[in-house]
C-alpha cells in the first residue's frame, strides 16, 4: 500500500448563489481592493493508503460525491499526490 494526500476542492456552480462570497467581495472592495470576481470555495485534504493513484482517485471520488458535495449546487476537484 502506497500513502497518499487527495486534495478536494468544493465550489458552488455557476449561477448557484454564493452570499459568503458576495459579502467578503463587498468588504474587501470597501477595504480598496479591485476584484472582478470572488467565489468561496471549501478544501478538504484527505492522508488514506491505496494501491495505486487510481484505486486512490476513485475512493475520493467516491467521498465527494457521498459527502463532501452536493453534485446538484456543487462541482469539486480531485488532486492526488504521494506522501
């Protein structure tokens, strides 16, 4: 068994609305900051053992998809990496 690290990215779709990042974008243009566009998104990183990069790709895949997103409000980024 190999260890690895999946990063998961979790965003709300486009046209989903997003209050969490219109407040801060409005802060922050208040603050003096230009900004064309502010999404939140959520950041999960998870340490698990799987026999290759695929066998460990599609376990996460698989936590995204049951838990960490809603797949009707929510798209979400898998990156793995060795440990």
């Amino acid at each position: 068994m190999t260890q690895f690290t999946a990063t998961v990215t979790v965003r709300l779709k486009t046209g989903v609305l997003d209050p969490e990042a219109e407040t801060t974008q409005r802060a922050l243009e208040r603050l003096g900051f230009e900004l064309e566009d502010l999404r939140s998104a959520d950041h999960f990183e998870i340490d698990l053992e799987a026999d290759s990069v695929d066998d460990a790709a599609e376990r996460v895949e698989s936590m995204a998809e049951r838990l960490l997103a809603n797949p009707t409000i929510h798209d979400y980024e898998v990156e793995i990496d060795h440990r």
